[in-house]
C-alpha cells in the first residue's frame, strides 16, 4: 500500500478541494504538477502513516491526478491524521489490521 507523506502538496488544493467535482472538471481549474493532467475530486476511506502509527480516515476529500495519480490532500486532512496519531483527538473506532512477512520463492 503506498501511503501518503504529512505534507501539503500546493497551497492553493484547500480551495480546490472545496468545489465540486463537476465545477473542477469543467474548468480545469488545477494542474498536477507531476503528470500536467487536471486534478480530479474523489472522497474516499484513505490511510495514513504519522511515523510508526497508521491512522484511517474516513469520508476524506482528495485531489488526484487524472495521469498519474499523485494524490493531494488539504492541510485540515494532515491536521486530523496528527491529532488522532499523537492523542489529542480520539479515534471514532479502532481495526485490527493484518500484518505478514512475504516469503522468497
């Protein structure tokens, strides 16, 4: 699974995140930087990694690119992922998640 770094990609995707989705593909209003396609809204259940802790958030809006799929988040999103990783905000709920070694062949 690759999981997100806790950093903000673009100062500007907190304002794109708020239009709908049908607003930013019509106008295609940002750019990815990666892949120069347009940024594409998706709200989904996403993981995250805050140094040796996962976090889970559910209901999350984030920016994609349409080529590459370089995933954008806003800085309210990384605010949360901090908050439930270090205790200052109490998860809703806690999985198990699976865990094993993959075995050479």
């Amino acid at each position: 699974m690759n999981l997100p770094s806790l950093k903000a990609r673009d100062s500007h995707i907190d304002s794109y995140l708020d239009r709908s989705p049908r607003q930013n593909a019509i106008t295609g209003l940002y750019k990815c930087e990666y892949c120069e396609g347009t940024i594409n809204r998706f709200v989904e259940r996403q993981a995250f990694k805050h140094r040796s802790r996962f976090v889970i958030l559910e209901n999350v809006t984030i920016g994609v690119g349409e080529t590459c799929g370089n995933r954008y988040y806003s800085a309210d999103i990384l605010h949360a992922v901090e908050a439930v990783a270090t205790g200052v905000r109490s998860p809703e709920r806690t999985e198990s998640i699976p865990v094993a070694h993959l075995k050479p062949n």
